[in-house]
C-alpha cells in the first residue's frame, strides 16, 4: 500500500519518497559527479601549473631574445665605429702623404738653392 503512494522503506528501515533503486541511482550519480568535479579540479590545476610554466618560458625567452637584440645593435653600432675610425684615419693618411709630399718639394728645392749657393760660393772663392 505505501509503495502505491510513492513511499519506500530503505535499508535502514526509513521512510523515503523515492524507490531505493532511484534512491541508489541518486547516489551513485552523485559520488561519479564528485569524482568528476575532483578530476576537474585537478585537471584545472595541472593546466594552471601548465600556463604559469609557459608564461614563464614566455618571459625567459621574451628576455633572451631582448639581450640578443641588444648584442646585435652593440655588433652594429661597433662596426658603425670602426667604419668612422677607419675613414678618419685614411683621412688623415691621406693629409700625411699630402705633407709629405709638400716636404719632399721643399727639400728637393732647398737642395737647388744649396747647391746654387755652393757653387756661386765656389765662383766666389775661384775669383779671389
């Protein structure tokens, strides 16, 4: 009669409205949901170790690839100085040949005026 209107006694003897099978089905349903929500809870801190690990990587070759830029532009600006120098000083071996070239004009005609003054000295000398 108690299971006509809906009443069902469990394995304990109490009153329940639901068939113990339902009321087993409940149970069971509800320890694989919090088995569920377990795995799911784990499985969201794996992925969150996951994306911290990543961010991290992120970060460490973020910084890697900034020294590699700044190593190249040191390389550069390096080059770019050297370039400078090398022009500088084929600019001013350019002046020294230049000078040595107007010594060199000198001397040869301090050399004609020498040996002019030597042999008017000599005429002079040949005279007397």
């Amino acid at each position: 009669a108690l299971g006509a209107a809906g009443l069902h006694f469990d394995e304990l003897n109490k009153l329940r409205v639901l068939e113990p099978e339902v009321a087993a089905q409940t149970a069971q349903l509800r320890e694989e949901c919090r088995a569920f929500v377990d795995k799911t809870a784990e499985f969201q801190k794996i992925v969150g170790s996951l994306i911290e690990l990543v961010d991290q990587l992120a970060k460490a070759a973020e910084s890697e690839k900034m020294k590699a830029i700044g190593a190249r532009n040191r390389l550069k600006s390096i080059a770019k100085q050297r370039e400078a120098q090398e022009q500088q000083l084929q600019a001013l071996i350019a002046e020294k040949k230049m000078q040595l070239e107007r010594y060199r004009i000198e001397y040869e005609t301090l050399c004609k005026i020498e040996a002019d003054q030597n042999e008017f000295i000599d005429q002079f000398i040949f005279q007397k």
